[in-house]
C-alpha cells in the first residue's frame, strides 16, 4: 500500500512495505529521493530497526538469548500497517510477532511517521517496549538522495557542509565483515565545514562521523544550488554512503549505534550507544529532511 503526502511544495510517497519512503518530489517537478536499480542499489530509504549495521557474524547475545539479525535489522524487510494517515502525515506501525521473537526475542511496537510542512519531511521513530524487562536497540534512517539533482550537473558539482567547523577522523569499515575498525581512523575534515564529493570517497564503504558536535548537514550543488539538509539532534552520528559503482546518490544516514566494533564483544546491550526502554517506555527520534 502506497500512502500519498501532499501540499504545496511538497509530495511524498511511502510504501507500507518497510514503511520505505518513495518519493519525494518538489512543486517543480525536481525527485530528490533516489528511486532505486538492480546495477547500483535497489533500495531507496529503509528505515533501520532494531540494530543499525552489521553485527558480528550476524549474531549476538543479550540477557533474553540470543539475538539473529541481518544488517540494519528486519524492520525493512517488514510489512507495516498504517495506523492513520491524512494530508500531511501519517504513521506506520510494526509488531512484534513468532518470526521476529525468534530473530530478537522482545515484544515491541515500532511506529514511523512521516509529516510534512512547507518544503520540509520529518521522520520520528517511536520505539515502545510492550514487554517485561528491559529492551535494548538501536534505530536509524538511510535515505538516498539523488546526485546531481540538476541536469547537465555532475556528482563532483556537489558538496557536503556540516553545520561548524570539524575536525573529524571517520573510523574504518571492514568490508568484508561490515564490521567498524575503530582503531584505524582517516582525517577527514580538520577545522573545516565542507568538502566536495568525490566518487573515491566512498571505495571504503560508508563515512562516518561519530564524535562531531554538528547536527546538521546539508548536501548541496556549488553550480545550481539545490540540495537538501537533514537536521538529526536526537542521533549521535551520521554517516553517508554510497555505492563502489559510482552510483547517482549519496544516502545521509542518521544512527543511535552502528556495526560492532572490533573493540567490542558479541553482548547486544554492550554495542555503542545501544538504547534502552524499560517495559511500556516508548523512545521517540526524529530526523528532518528540508529540500531546497
């Protein structure tokens, strides 16, 4: 089921299947979300729930058992019902059920909603533990944004700007075991704000920025000026991926917790900033997306 926002400046789609946004189209026509292919990445925004990245093996313990999960979860591989809709809002809501407790053994309800106002999208992720003890997860967005989003611009036309300047060290990501490198960091911006993209950037997987203190970022054409920011107060990192294959997108990530550590063991409560609700708590997070 596809569920259809709509005003002024502003159309979103969003498919009940992983609650997955669609499309995101201003009033000129101008798609900002990528829209997905076999040859690059077939995805176009899944929502991450309940763990971000890859966990070692896929597998990990916690004081229920043991936990199974592939990267960033099940939550986009999941149907969602919609619990309401209007012009301008709506609100997905997933359960726990046999196949999910045997994968992550809580009860949960995991509700996505998306509003939008002016030429702005929010997403809020509420988190609610419907069990007895406490639960831990993690939770985050992927979104992928097209680029360029101008014809006759090129992905090198585009930069990324943080909202102060940083001094930033992205750890790195072993590729093959999608796991976080910790001990091994590459300087990625030194008191600055901004930098050009670069296909290369992203021939190690994801950047990831996990100790700045910017919650915002834009990225946006130096020739046309059109881009999009994304505010993630509620986040402690964001990240920005896009494909080896020089794909026509960079996805900004906003995540609570990432891909074990290399310097962390297989226990699920022990991950890095791993969340966690006590039974009928419900956590809220919520990332902006504001097109320009």
């Amino acid at each position: 089921m596809t569920v259809t926002l709509q005003n002024q400046a502003l159309t979103v789609k969003i498919e009940s299947f992983g609650a997955q946004l669609k499309s995101m189209v201003t009033a000129d026509g101008t798609e900002y979300l990528w829209q997905g292919d076999q040859e690059n990445w077939g995805d176009r925004a899944p929502n991450l729930f309940p763990t971000v990245g890859q966990l070692r093996g896929q597998k990990a313990t916690c004081a229920r058992g043991e936990i199974r999960l592939p990267i960033h979860g099940f939550a986009c591989t999941s149907e969602f019902v919609v619990e309401s809709a209007s012009d301008t809002a709506a609100t997905f809501l997933l359960t726990d059920n046999e196949e999910t407790r045997e994968r992550y053994p809580y009860r949960f309800a995991f509700r996505i909603t998306y509003a939008i106002e002016d030429n702005r999208l929010a997403v809020s992720y509420a988190v609610t533990n419907t069990d007895a003890d406490p639960m831990p997860f993690g939770v985050g967005g992927h979104p992928g944004i097209n680029v360029p989003l101008v014809e006759g611009e090129n992905f090198e036309d585009y930069a990324v700007e943080l909202e102060y300047p940083e001094t930033a060290d992205c750890p790195t990501v072993d590729l093959a075991a999608g796991l976080i490198v910790d001990g091994i960091r590459n300087r990625m911006l030194t008191n600055e704000q901004r930098f050009t993209l670069r296909h290369p950037l992203f021939r190690g997987d994801a950047l990831i920025f996990d100790n700045i203190r910017s919650r915002k970022i834009k990225l946006f054409s130096k020739k046309s000026g059109r881009g999009v920011e994304m505010a993630f107060a509620d986040f402690p990192a964001v990240a920005l991926w896009s494909t080896e294959t020089d794909a026509p997108f960079v996805c900004l990530e906003p995540w609570v917790t990432m891909a074990t550590k290399y310097s962390e063991d297989d226990v699920f409560e022990h991950k890095w900033n791993i969340q966690t609700a006590a039974p009928n708590e419900t956590k809220t997070y919520t990332f902006t997306l504001s097109m320009f």
